[in-house]
C-alpha cells in the first residue's frame, strides 16, 4: 500500500440506489476509466450502513434533539448529556465490532464479498481506528473525515486517477450526511424498475422474503433517497436508469455520466459498456414471470401512485 498525498486529492463518487439496481455494475464500468479508481473492496460497507461511520459521527437516536430541556434546567441539560454520551458509547463499541466482525472479512462473493481486508492491511486499519477514537473527542465531523481519508489513502495507488468511486446501495440515502464529511462528493443515483429489484431481491437471503414486503420495503428505501437528494446541489448529482443505461437510451446514459465527471470517453470503459453492460444482463421484466400475482399488481399501482405523487424517481 501506499501513502500519497495525491490520493488525498482524489474526489470521491458515491454510487448507490435501493439495492439491486444496478449499482455494483456502475461502479465496474466506472472503475474501468483510467482516471477513476474504485474502492477495495467496492463496497466497504462501513460509511453508510448501520452502525456505521456516518452513525458514530452524527448519531442515530432523534428522541434526545425533540426534547427540548429549558436551560435553567441544569438537571434537564446533565441528563441529557449524560445519555447522549452513553448512546456515542454503544455507537462507538457497535462500530469497532462490525468494522472486525462484520466487515474485515465476509464470505460471500463481490461486491459482498472479500471484506476490508483485500484493501488495506489490518495494522493500518488499526491506527485509523485508534486515531478516530481519539479525534472523536475533539471534533466528531473532522474525526470522520480524517479518517475516510486516511482509509482511502491507505489504498492501493493506482496512479493519478481523478475520482474514487464507492458503491454501497444506502449512499443515496445517506447523502445528506455524506455531504458533510465530504462536500465536493459526487453522486450517481441508480435506479431501476421496482418490480424487478423487488424479484431481484427474493432470490438473497437479505432483503424481504415476499412480495408484498418488497414494495414497503422499496418505498422507503426510494423515498429515503429522494429525500436526501433533495438537499444536494444538481451539478453533484445525477440519477441514472439501468434500463436507459443498458437498453433503451444506452449512448445517451453512457455520455451524460462522462459529462458528470468531466471525463471523456476511455477504451476500456467502453468496452465494458459494449460487451458486459448489455440488455441482456439487465434482465429487464423479469418481475413479469416471477412475482406478477394480482395482490402484488395492485400493491404496486398504489407504490407507483404514491412515488409519482411524491415526484421520487423510481425507472
């Protein structure tokens, strides 16, 4: 590994999307532009999810800021703090657990698969997390962000690369605070029609285990997204539709993703686009045949009412 300050400079792309809708293919095609390097591994897991890194920094218990203690209320405002800090104790322990637990190393196949540990060696993984419990005592947000630079410069340095690309799904909706750590982040939105992410999702043994619990699971993860992207300038962001990406408008999505980065074409990534990026991959309508019952059509004409009412993007 090595330790550049080049790699400091890198600007991070955060790719993500409701989860099997196309995210890990867009972070290969990315990955495969000589100006872009992607994480190692493409999912690192520990930013976004729960428990993670954006949860230790920000927190993730509301109750405490809806209660409003007046502050003559000494007592009021010790017990608050008292629990505040007893919460950022869990948070903290929850976090070192799963980064050695759940994330170092995982037995699964990429993009779930090979863990932390195929990007960067556990010695130095060790002194990121040593200096972030101790920064976090000085500076939660400037904690955080230190020690995603350290982590991302930690990695292998491939050469002078513009953008670092990371594509765990829950990016989108974790935007807002993202944005925090990183202001000059990038985000690419990947969505794609619910039904088949939803008949995607019934083959893992992750997500939803039903129909019917696919679509309340997809709303929120939709409106989440909307939700977070809404606070995020237009020209960091951009939202792409697997099906245009790989059917229907399949220059037209290739090019507007160049002109995001303001990158231009590259052979490689062309080439991928061309020969793996293709309609066939995206098993566009496969819902059709696998989940298509009376009950779930009519939940669904509901969703679709409702995400269109709420002006969400969703194919």
């Amino acid at each position: 590994m090595m330790n550049s300050s080049r790699t400091h400079k890198v600007r991070p792309v955060f790719v993500g999307g409701t989860g099997r809708s196309g995210t890990t293919v867009m972070g290969d095609l990315l990955g495969s532009h000589e100006d872009i390097r992607t994480s190692v591994p493409i999912e690192i897991k520990f930013l976004a999810n729960k428990s993670g890194l954006l949860h230790l920094v920000f927190g993730r218990d509301k109750s405490d800021q809806n209660e409003k203690i007046s502050p003559l209320n000494i007592t009021g405002q010790i017990r608050r703090r008292r629990r505040a800090k007893q919460a950022f104790i869990k948070i903290e322990k929850e976090f070192i657990d799963r980064i050695w637990n759940d994330w170092w190393d995982i037995d699964a196949p990429p993009p779930h698969g090979r863990g932390l540990h195929s990007g960067i060696s556990k010695q130095r993984l060790q002194e990121l997390l040593d200096k972030l419990v101790k920064d976090l005592r000085i500076n939660r947000v400037w904690a955080g962000r230190r020690f995603m630079h350290g982590f991302i410069s930690s990695q292998e340095d491939h050469g002078s690369q513009k953008y670092w690309v990371e594509t765990t799904p829950l990016n989108i909706a974790q935007a807002r605070r993202i944005k925090k750590l990183f202001p000059n982040a990038l985000f690419i939105n990947m969505v794609r029609d619910p039904r088949d992410v939803i008949a995607s999702l019934l083959t893992k043994n992750w997500g939803p285990t039903t129909p019917l619990e696919g679509l309340e699971w997809i709303e929120k993860r939709l409106i989440d997204g909307h939700n977070a992207l809404r606070v995020i300038p237009a020209k960091q962001q951009i939202t792409i539709a697997l099906e245009d990406l790989a059917i229907h408008n399949r220059e037209k999505s290739y090019q507007a993703i160049l002109t995001f980065l303001g990158l231009r074409d590259d052979s490689k990534m062309r080439h991928f686009f061309e020969s793996e990026l293709t309609p066939q991959a995206a098993t566009s309508g496969r819902w059709k045949t696998e989940i298509a019952t009376p009950e779930f059509l009519e939940g669904y004409a509901k969703l679709e009412a409702k995400l269109k009412h709420l002006e969400v993007l969703y194919s």
